[in-house]
C-alpha cells in the first residue's frame, strides 16, 4: 500500500445468498483511493455501488479478499472497533438526511461529537463551525422539520465533516433533491473536498455530480471500471 494511498481493496467479491442461487454482486474488485482525493462511482441500480460503500464504511463486510484502511484489515475488526473507527475517521451522508425532528439543526449536527464522548458545549461549538461551513449558520436554532430538502442535506454533509473524519462517504446525496439544489450539494462537496483535504467516496446516478470528482469509476456486471 502506498503512503499516499488511504484505502486499498486486492480481490474483493461480495456475495449474497439469494432464493435459488448464490447472487455475485461484487468480482475481485482492485482499487487503490488516495489521501485526499474525490471518486465518483457509477452504475445501475442494484450494481452494487452502495454494496461496495457499505464496506469501505464497515457496514458490511466482504466476502473474499480485502479492504485495507489507512493499512488496517477492516475484516480483523471486530463490531466495537468498527463503530469507533466510524464514528471518528469516517463520516457519512446517505441519500435521506436521517435527522431527528426532535432536536434542533445545531444539536443534530452535534450527535457525532457527543457519541465521541465529547462535553456538550465542545460539540455544540464544532456544530456551529460545521454549520457555518455549509452556509446553514442562520438555521441553528431551527427544528430540522423547518428546514427545506436542500437545507437538511447541508446539515447532514455538515454532521458528517464535524470530527473531521478522513473520509467522507455520500450514497446518493443529490438524490432526493431538485436538479437546482443538487447542484449546490455537489458545488459544496467538491468546495469541502478541496478546504478540509478529507476523501471523498460518492455514488451516484448524477453524471454532473459526479463530473465534479477527481475520478470516476462504472461498476457493471460487478465489476469496476475506471471511465
């Protein structure tokens, strides 16, 4: 693995057991991410883009073969040092924003740092920059039920860049928006990208939000291409 490299996968397959047959999603995929760096991977619906996500987040786990992280086999983790490898070198924005009603935007966004075991005033002052950052500084107060699509993406991306993880991964982040407020999310993806020097992973069907990334891959046939 190379010092530049932040994720490595050799040979890996995902396989699920379907009602009459084994059903092969992923086939000794091989990638290399570097530090810093944003990819975009493509494909058609159940070809396994969200599969493979899962698995470079811990959330699931391969098959065969192996996925290094910063040089560590996530396979020889077990589920505690999963969660906290998650919740403090990963971070995560899925296509639903999963905020809680309850709770305003700032304390929404500050879940992570309280997970973290940090006191509350520490993780309502990094929810403040995290907001701030996503332009949401406004909305602080507000309950996330007044907030609009766009607004709830932004507080999720900022939810999930508030530990300052090394890794950002986005499962259809634009997917439930209006071509006019998908296009902000991926402006502001690329724009962290560039400011906090994490990884981005995104998936997506978007071909302009994925345009925006350094690199883009196709997943077909449970394979990788590079496009």
């Amino acid at each position: 693995m190379s010092r530049e490299a932040i994720y490595q996968l050799i040979d890996v397959s995902k396989e699920f057991d379907g009602p009459s047959e084994v059903v092969r999603v992923l086939r000794g995929v091989d990638l290399e991410i570097r530090r810093g760096e944003s990819l975009a991977i493509l494909g058609a619906s159940g070809s396994g883009k969200t599969t493979l996500l899962h698995m470079l987040g811990t959330l699931d786990t391969v098959t065969a073969g192996k996925i290094f992280l910063n040089g560590v086999d996530l396979g020889t983790l077990g589920d505690r040092e999963r969660a906290t490898l998650r919740n403090r070198e990963i971070g995560f924005v899925f296509q639903f924003h999963h905020l809680l009603p309850e709770f305003s935007t700032l304390e929404n966004v500050a879940m992570p740092a309280f997970i973290a075991g940090k006191g509350r005033g520490e993780g309502l002052r990094l929810a403040r920059e995290a907001l701030d950052m996503v332009g949401l500084a406004h909305r602080l107060e507000h309950k996330v039920t007044t907030l609009s699509g766009g607004e709830r993406q932004r507080a999720a991306i900022a939810r999930a860049i508030l530990l300052r993880p090394k890794v950002l991964l986005a499962d259809e982040p634009t997917g439930n928006l209006d071509e006019e407020n998908g296009a902000r999310i991926g402006n502001l993806l690329a724009s962290l990208n560039n400011e906090l020097g994490m990884t981005f992973i995104v998936v997506t069907h978007n071909p302009e939000l994925a345009a925006m990334m350094h690199r883009r891959f196709e997943l077909r046939s449970g394979e990788l291409y590079a496009q």
